[in-house]
C-alpha cells in the first residue's frame, strides 16, 4: 500500500445499545445516566468512530477487525487504547490530523457540559491543537431506539494531512 497522498478524509460510526446497569462513557468522559452502554469494551461510541475515521481514512482494518468483540483480551477495555493504535498507525505512515468533526447523538444527557473535556482528552489522544476537534451534541427527536434513549451514536469525519 502506497501512502502518497497529501490529504486523506475517513468517516466513522458507532452506535451502542443503553441499559441500565452499566456506565455511559462519552468522549472518555463519564456522564451521569441511569444507562449505560451495552458493549464488550467501556462502550464510548465518540472513541470507537474516532478510532474508525482515522483507520478508514488510511484504508486500513477497522476497529472490529483490529479488536474483535470476541476477544476476552478487549472485554471492559479503556477506548482510548483504540485510539491510540490508530494513531500510531496514522504516524507510522506519515500522517497528522488535519481536523475532526464529531456528532454524538443522545437524547439523554445533556453533552454541552461535557463537551470541552471531551474535546481536551481527543485532542490529547491524537496530538494535535485543541482547535483541529470539535464535537457537536444532537438529539434523535424523540424518535427511533437512540430518540427513545435506548440506544447512542456517533459520527465522525476527519481529514488527514501527510507530514
Ligand atoms: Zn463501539
């Protein structure tokens, strides 16, 4: 595979089941819920569509592959290790962030509080200024599982410099 390119653009999404009885971890934040997210790792659907924008952009194997959910070793995993093998993986071919646009969708909780630690922690994990992420919160309108707080999503566009 040849990574010439100057710019590369990949979209990621997630979305994760809510259940009482487990915690709702957003962004590598814990937000207050009386749900949380149903999945074999911590469930952050921001970590894991991040994970798979910067992986699809360099047209590699996504999340699933790289850590299949039937994997004991991932079971109740920290997102970001995610993450940062994506990002290891985006450096070791020559590529930086150029920007990242994140949509989280959830009817329940509010995500405005939240939102600058989110971005802080992203930012942190992909090694670049806190003004290449940003994070915009939506609602599903009371409508479909996520509408119905049964459920969350994510989406995620980025654009990948070559250094
Ligand atoms: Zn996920």
């Amino acid at each position: 595979m040849s990574f010439d390119l100057p710019y590369r653009i990949g979209h990621g999404f997630d979305l994760h089941r809510l259940e009482q009885g487990y915690d709702l971890i957003v962004g590598g934040c814990k937000l207050e819920h009386d749900k949380g997210c149903v999945a074999h790792s911590d469930g952050d659907v921001v970590l894991h569509s991040v994970t798979d924008a910067i992986l699809g952009a360099l047209g590699m194997d996504d999340i699933g592959q790289l850590f299949p959910d039937n994997d004991p070793k991932w079971k109740g995993a920290d997102s970001v290790i995610f993450v940062e093998e994506a990002v290891k993986r985006m450096q070791q071919v020559g590529y930086e962030v150029g920007n990242m646009d994140i949509t989280v969708i959830l009817q329940r909780p509010k995500l405005s509080p939240h939102k600058q630690a989110m971005k802080e922690k992203i930012a942190k994990l992909l090694q670049c200024d806190l003004s290449r992420v940003n994070i915009k919160g939506k609602t599903h309108e009371k409508v479909d599982a996520i509408g119905e707080g049964r459920a969350i999503g994510c989406h995620v566009v980025t654009l990948l410099i070559k250094k």
